[in-house]
C-alpha cells in the first residue's frame, strides 16, 4: 500500500512540476545587476522527482520495491512529460541504484543534507540525459541548448527537496496500510 502512496504522490509531484514551468517563466525579467538570472530561472524547471528517488534510494529497504518504483516514476515522467521514450525511466534507476549504494555513506536528516543530495542528483541526472541525448538524440546539438539550464534546474531542485524529503518521509513513516496501531502510542 505504501508503494502506491508513493506512485500516487510521485504523479502528483510530476503534474506539480509541469504547472511550476509556467508560473517559472514569469521570472524573465529577474536580473541581478548585469546577470540576468530570471532568463535561466525561467527556462529550468525543478525536478520533484529526483530527490523522491533519492529519498527512496536511501531509505527504502526492499531492493526490488525500490528499483520498480524509481523505474515506475521515471516512466511516468517520460509519459507525461512528452521527453524521449525509455530516458528518464533509465537515468531515475541510475540514480536509485546509485544513492543505494551511497545510502549506507549519507545521511537525510536535516535540510543541510537534503539539498546538497539533491542538487548533486540534479547533476549527475542532467549529465546522463545530455549525454544520452548526444548519443542517441536525433538533434545532437540539442544537449549543447540545454547544457545551461542545468546549473539553474540543480539549484531550484535543492531549493525544493526539503519539501519533497518532508513528504516522502510522512510517506514512509505513516506507513499507509500498517495494521496494529491504536493511537498516537502505536499499540504499546
């Protein structure tokens, strides 16, 4: 049951990020002195996804619920966000498995730890889907366009993994579908 909280926020979490473009690209006219942040601003758009599969990697136990769930997230990114078949499916597994294998290294327990995974993901996320788009893409100047949303898309994505780790954690501690609780005491 919990891993259909999970799906169920995650595509809830996947329309989110598709409304945030277009209140982002109102940021156009945001400049700090000659640097014209709001014209980077308004052209990322932060990934909620990301640090949910972060979450997931860490926290999630099962092995196999947790690959599924990224690869589930990551089909649905692709189906709804209109990108190439197969690419985020792939790079949201990548980035299960590796903070899977980081998860026994870092720690999610406060919001100082959130946000450097979560923008270290963006990254690592953003330099698989460009270089798999220069591989396989269609367009091979296409990664070389995007190539500087990335910094603005890591740094909205660490701005918001607090929020998406708050949720994710609510997900995973309420345990949706646990039976044996009578109260606030647990049972005990």
């Amino acid at each position: 049951m919990r891993a259909l909280a999970y799906l169920a926020v995650g595509i809830a979490a996947i329309v989110l990020q598709g409304t945030l473009h277009r209140f982002l690209s109102g940021l156009d006219s945001v400049s700090l002195g000659s640097w014209p942040v709001g014209h980077y601003l308004s052209r990322a758009t932060p990934s909620l996804i990301l640090p949910f599969v972060v979450y997931l990697g860490i926290h999630e136990h099962s092995m196999a619920r947790g690959a599924l769930l990224a690869s589930a997230l990551g089909w649905a990114v692709d189906i709804l966000g209109g990108g190439p078949a197969f690419l985020f499916r792939f790079t949201m597994v990548a980035v299960w498995w590796t903070f899977r294998a980081a998860s026994s290294r870092v720690s999610t327990q406060s919001a100082m730890m959130r946000m450097p995974l979560a923008f270290t993901a963006s990254l690592a996320e953003s330099a698989m889907v460009l270089t798999l788009l220069a591989i396989f893409g269609a367009d091979n100047r296409r990664p070389l366009e995007l190539a500087d949303i990335v910094l603005p898309r890591a740094i909205l994505t660490a701005i918001f993994a607090p929020f998406v780790f708050a949720v994710a954690h609510k997900i995973s501690v309420e345990g949706f579908g646990s039976t044996g609780s009578s109260g606030p005491s647990g049972g005990i």
